[in-house]
C-alpha cells in the first residue's frame, strides 16, 4: 500500500501536517477516496465553503534526558522515560553524557538524569571525562531548571548509587529546583523505576491546558522484534587452561535450537543462574530453617544469597531486633566489617532466631550475569560462545565461589540446558568501514576479540588487526593459543603481542607491551585506527589508558597536558572503546 504524505507546501501549520501525515499517510485507498468525499460534500452544502476553526498550535515543552551508561541500563531508562513524556504534552531529547555540550544544561527548562555507578563509586568509563566536567566545570547557575535524578547501583559496593547521588547534590549546588526525590535503584530496579518515571514525567509534564497536540508516535524504522530469554544447549564446556594451572577458564559453546539469539561481536549474554544448594543447606541450617523446603527452593533458584551490604545489616538488625549487629552499625565499623563478608558469615557471626521472611528480607533477587559473547555468527550461525573463568579465593577463614562461574564450571555439562539473554552494547562495536583496529583484552577480556576477528574474517574486511593478550604463564594460560596462531597464519589476525605475568621474575602485563610498541601504536591511532580495551576496570583498563597517554608523550614530544588531550580527542571520535568490568 503507498503511504501517502502531505506536501510541506500545504496551506497548514508544520504541526497540523505531522497530525494529517497520522491520519491519511497509511490510510487505504478505499479511505481516503471517502474522505476526500465527505471533504467535498461539506463544501458544497449552500454552495458555501464551512470554516472549522483550527486550535491554536502550542509548542511542545522541551524536556532534556541524559543518560550515563555501562551495561546499557540507564540507556534503556532514559528511552522508557522519553516514551512516556511524549504522552505528557512534553518533547524529549536523549543524550549520552559521553556527547553532552555543558551549555545544554543551562538552556534546559527540564532535566532528567539517568545515572549508573560503576565499580567502586565510580562513573561509566565511556563518560568519566564528561561526567569530572559536570562535577567542577563553571557553566553558570541552572537557575529556573527543573530536574529528576533516577541513580543505578548495586548494593554489593559500598558506594552505592554515588554517581546519581553525586549529579543529584551537584545540579542542587547550582540552583536547579529537585521536583522529585531522586531514586537509588538496586539490581531489581525494574518496577521502582517505572513508578518513579510515572511521578517525575508528571511532575515535570505542563499542565493539561497548556500541552502541545502531541501524537506519541515512534517515528523511523521499526526495530525487529528481539527475543526474550531463551534455552541453550550445551554443546561444548572445555577447560581451556592446563591441568597444571592455577586457574579455570571454561570455553562455553551454547546451540539455540528454536530461537537463535541475534547478537552481534561486542554484545553480552545475560547467564540465569542458580545458586549451589550446598551453600543453601548451609545457610539454611545456620539460621535454623533447614526443614523448609519451599524457602530452599527459592534460595536456589531466586534469591542472592552472597551479597551483603550495609542494607542488608540494617535490614537484619531491624527484623530480629539483633543487638550485636545494631552496635556494630552504630559504630561505624560495619562498612569495614562486610568487606569480605557474604549472608552466611552475618548468620553465623550474629545468630538469632529467623523466620523465612526473616531472611528472605535480608536477600535481594538473583540477577544473571554478563559474559561477552566470544563468536560470530557469520561463522557459528546458530550457537554463541562465551569465555568464563571460574572465581574461587578464601576470606575470613572460608572458602568463596563465583555464582554464576562456578554454575557452569561445576554443575554443568554438555547437553544440559541453560537460559540466556542478548544485552546488546552499541557502544563497542566493529567500524563499518573496516578500518584498522587494535584490541587490548588480558584473560577473559579476550572473549569479544575473538568474535571481532571471527566477524571480520567472514565478512571480508581489509582492515588491519592487531592483538595484545596477556594472562600468568604462557604454558598454561595461552587462551585460545591455536586459534590466534592459525589467524595469524592465515592472515586473519595482522599482529599480535602478548605477555605473560609469572613467566619471569618482574610481572610484565599488557600495559607495559604497549608503552614497549608504542610508536607503532601511535602510527595505527593517527592513521585512523579503533582502539578496544576489555577487562578489569579497576587496574588493567586504567593502566592501559595511562600507558596510551604516555606513549603520544613520548612520541610525539608532547606535555603531559596535550597527551591527554590527545587520547582524550581519540575518545570523543569514538575511536577509544571499553567494555570493562
């Protein structure tokens, strides 16, 4: 059917011809021959033309959404948040803090911000330079703006919520008007996100009278339907370190046999997990409730049973009434006290008769975790590899284990089936024109390169690659170690540097291989090249980013000021990607 489009030359308002386009631009011949009809009749009734007085035109009111952004949540957020003002008489625009011009700020009349902390009280890397500006840059008072404050967390950190907590106080400090109380979301942050956005769009929304005509429409191309979770067979769960290492990094291959997942190289897979029952039957028989076995059920299947906070001892020491736990919140000492710690140290340290309420209270949901999709599926058309080391250390004289690693590094096999997810990340994807690209990825963080060189093989690309890995011992560590050989045999892979910690007596890591390659580097990023770094964010990834802004030091005779300027120019091309973690 032929979508029909009013001409701009059309004797109506710009407004007036986007509600016509809504009305008669996917209409059916046979409809618009009965308009065009009725149109007519009403003109030739007593040979007088009828003039229907049009409403005057308001403008919409302007409303500003930025997001901050690692996983993709606050970004979802921020779109959720500007399909609902829509439908409020307001016009939004989203932004990514990464992207946002200060002057913005000011100009703003309404301001949302959706914010993510990272790590340890720390902002999304992709935004760390824009998001220190907000916090020191002099850009003038915000006098007469009005803002909302949504904050991501995860309580398992001790900062939680301090970035939103943060850009909350800020915008306070410099004179914008709080119309809702900011929002400090855990892991579940779901329905608490979507009543908040409820009462901030209706707080910031005009009033009724005053609203623009405002269709709530989504223009452009409709994006494909993406599939929810789905099952995935194991087909493959291979130790890719040697017996004789001291780590386990386990090759995941996973079959889609209905519905094949449509992720792309840079994207992650949301694992659902469970809980080891044996952790459950032991914290289960330290609070005293080992008999009920629908609590197990849901313990392993549900509920977080690691995480302690701050908020899970007030919690506790508000439900049993513990007197212990209540002076050591007193104190000030708890924050130091959890470090370390997990529930089941809180239940044996601090015992006290429980209900199941009791210590359902004192859990929050189990939320799946992310793994970087390892495959392409130009090569591995219905499967998706993924690369998990399994987390194993001992604190405060116990014995810990990853969740989700040790899920599948111990309680898995082949031909079971697990539940997986896309989590798309736009933000570290190939170049489309296929240009040179260097990727820094240590351990496991070397999971998304593997698909990059995968993709970039299938599709032809003639751009040039190049390859740091390290891990601890090349005899025993080497993930992947054929694959990289034949790749770089065959062409596939140009370069490759790679470095292994132990296997001498002064630690060596990728870092210290590109200050060591540094004039080549600089070579590649100023003849256009990407650069991606995977991995640890609390070191590796800052490290790496250091030893860069040296090395355009170093090579190009430049201060210490114009080398960071340099890189910095690098991030804002989007040419410097992370996916950190």
């Amino acid at each position: 059917m032929a979508v029909v489009q009013i001409p701009k030359t059309a004797p109506f308002g710009d407004e007036d011809i986007a509600l016509l386009n809504q009305v008669v631009g996917g209409a059916t011949a046979t409809q618009r021959a009965w308009l065009a009809g009725f149109l007519a009749g009403v003109e030739s009734v007593s040979g007088e033309v009828v003039e229907i007085a049009a409403p005057a035109a308001v403008a919409a009111e302007p409303l500003t959404i930025v997001f901050a952004t690692e996983s993709g949540n606050s970004e979802r957020l921020a779109n959720d948040i500007a399909r609902n003002a829509r439908k409020s008489g307001l016009k939004p625009s989203v932004i990514d803090l990464a992207d946002l011009d200060m002057a913005t700020l000011k100009s703003a009349r309404r301001l949302v911000f959706v914010a993510a902390t990272w790590g340890e009280g720390e902002p999304p890397s992709r935004v760390a330079a824009k998001y220190n500006e907000l916090m020191t840059a002099d850009f003038g008072p915000l006098d007469g703006v009005e803002y909302a404050v949504l904050a991501l967390g995860d309580t398992a950190y001790a900062e939680f919520c301090a970035v939103g907590r943060k850009i909350d106080e800020r915008l306070a400090a410099l004179g914008g008007k709080r119309v809702v109380d900011r929002l400090d979301c855990d892991l579940d942050f779901e329905k608490p996100a979507a009543a908040w956005t409820d009462k901030a769009v209706k707080a910031l929304a005009p009033p009724e009278a005053a609203r623009g005509k405002i269709i709530p429409v989504e223009f452009g191309k409709a994006a494909a339907v993406k599939p929810d979770i789905v099952e995935a067979e194991i087909v493959e769960l291979t130790n890719l370190n040697s017996s004789r290492s001291d780590k386990e990094t386990v090759h995941l291959a996973l079959r889609f046999t209905d519905t094949v997942l449509p992720y792309e190289p840079g994207d992650s897979l949301d694992l659902y997990i469970e809980n080891d029952p044996a952790e459950v039957d032991e914290l289960l028989k330290a609070a005293g409730l080992s008999e009920d076995r629908a609590l197990r059920d849901e313990l392993v299947s549900q509920r977080d049973i690691h995480t302690l906070s701050l908020k899970s001892l007030e919690t506790y020491a508000t439900a049993t009434g513990q007197q212990y736990v209540k002076e050591l919140i007193e104190s000030g000492e708890a924050r130091d006290w959890i470090q370390g710690r997990q529930l089941i140290d809180l239940v044996s340290n601090f015992p006290i008769a429980l209900t199941a309420e009791n210590l359902r209270a004192v859990t929050r949901t189990l939320a799946p975790r992310a793994y970087s999709v390892a495959s392409s599926r130009r090569e591995n058309e219905d499967e998706a590899h993924l690369l998990i080391s399994a987390v194993r250390y001992e604190t405060h004289g116990r014995a810990r284990k990853g969740v989700a690693s040790n899920y599948i590094a111990e309680r898995r096999k082949r031909g079971d089936k697990v539940r997986v997810k896309v989590r798309s990340n736009k933000h570290f994807r190939l170049p489309s024109d296929g240009r040179d690209i260097i990727m820094v990825g240590p351990g496991t963080g070397i999971a998304p390169f593997r698909a990059f060189v995968q993709e970039r093989r299938a599709a032809g690309a003639k751009g040039r690659s190049w390859l740091f890995f390290g891990d601890r011992h090349f005899t025993h560590d080497f993930l992947y170690q054929l694959e990289w050989q034949e790749a770089l045999k065959e062409g596939d892979l140009t370069r490759m540097d790679v470095t292994f910690s132990r296997d001498q007596p002064e630690k060596i890591y990728v870092q210290d291989r590109i200050w060591e390659r540094r004039r080549d580097i600089v070579e590649w990023l100023d003849g256009g090249a990407n650069f991606y770094v995977c991995g640890d964010a609390k070191a590796m990834a800052k490290d790496v980013r250091a030893a860069l802004v040296r090395s355009y030091q170093d090579v190009k005779s430049l201060s210490a000021e114009a080398a960071e300027a340099a890189v910095a120019q690098i991030e804002r091309d989007k040419r410097y990607l992370t996916d950190t973690y």
